[in-house]
C-alpha cells in the first residue's frame, strides 16, 4: 500500500458496537495508533494472502495444462538431442566394454 499516493478513497463499515470495542482493543494491544491503521493492516496482510494463493493455483493449473499436453501429443526430438542420445548410448556402450574387459 502506498502511503505516499496523493489520490485517497475512503471506506466505511458498519459493524456491532461489540465488534469495534473488541477490534480497538486489539488495535491498541497491538500497538497501532488507531482502529484504522489496524484495519488496513489486518485487510492489507489478508489480501495479500488471498491473491497469493489464488495466482499459485492458477499457475499450477496452468503449469498441469502444459505438462498434459507435452504428455499427451509430444513433440519430436530436434537434430541436436537426437544426436546427443546417440552419443550418449556410444559412450555407455565403451564405458560398458571397458568395465567388462577389466573384470576378466
């Protein structure tokens, strides 16, 4: 929240006279110099969550549409990891026969 922001909106609640006395007690215990800086603190931390959880969700949806798809209708290889797999198995092989001629 930026304090510094010349345009301001205001927001009013009605709530029991109950309610208020418990969240000014809460207000001053906690060291806030009033009911409203408590308020917007309290809604500040709150909405933050609320969004963070909300664009992990999404990202996650997002994320498990991807991984389906690159399951499901895979693309082919390229040049380069084909010819990197065939150099992989070459190596294995070697490393396989030098292992097996230094058993004997």
């Amino acid at each position: 929240m930026n304090r510094t922001s010349k345009e301001q909106a205001r927001f009013d609640a009605r709530l029991p006279k109950e309610q208020k006395q418990f969240f000014e007690k809460a207000a001053q215990l906690g060291g806030f110099r009033n009911l409203t800086d408590f308020v917007l603190m309290a809604v500040q931390e709150k909405a933050k969550a609320i969004i963070q959880e909300k664009e992990q969700i999404i990202g996650s949806e997002r994320d498990a549409a991807i991984f389906f798809e690159a399951i499901t209708q895979p693309k082919r290889p390229s040049a380069a990891l084909t010819k990197a797999a065939a150099d992989y198995r070459k190596f294995v092989e070697r490393s396989s026969r030098s292992d097996d001629r230094a058993a004997e």
